[in-house]
C-alpha cells in the first residue's frame, strides 16, 4: 500500500544489558500497541550487537502521541532500568523511497 510522502521514521538504535526479564514480551506488546495508535504505518527491526527499531508514522503529531501513550511510558521507563545500558533516538522525514525484490 503506498503510503503518501513525506511520512516520518523514528530510529531506536539500542545496545542491551545482559538483562532478559519480560523484554521480548514488552517489544511485542509495544508493537501490539503501535499498531492500533493513529498513523501509524509500520516497523522493522534487527538486533544483532546493535539493535535498530525503524517505526513510520503519519505526522510528528502522530510520534508526539505514540510517546505520550502510558503503556509505552513505562516501557521506556524499563528499558532505561533493566534492559538498555544506551540507546538514541532519531526522528527523520522521509521524502523518498526506493524498493527492489525478486
């Protein structure tokens, strides 16, 4: 489905503590969440030594509310308890796309 530019692409680029406790559940639950939030348009993500979480919104009103949402509140909150030793956030707008697939 095309998605009408420009969109926006909060990057989340993490490194992790050796702390599981309840993370992979939370991330789907994140995801679960995002998903029901207005404009959202998708994720990707990869975790190998860095991880990186790409979520597209709508508008930055869109990402203003998706970070207000109390669930993800908490979730951040954990996160710079428990399961992150760093991490940074980047806000982009996307005003091009290219794709390829066989």
């Amino acid at each position: 489905m095309p998605v009408e530019k420009p969109y926006y692409a909060v990057l989340f680029t993490s490194l992790r503590t050796v702390e599981d406790k309840g993370y992979n559940e939370m991330s789907e639950r994140m995801v679960d969440l995002a998903r029901n939030q207005p404009g959202f348009i998708g994720v990707e993500s990869a975790r190998e030594t860095v991880g990186i979480t790409i979520s597209y919104w709508e508008t930055l009103e869109d990402i203003k509310q998706w970070r207000l949402q109390s669930e993800h509140k908490i979730a951040r909150e954990q996160g710079k308890k428990i399961w992150y030793s760093e991490f940074k956030v980047r806000i982009c707008q996307v005003l091009r796309e290219y794709e390829f697939s066989k």
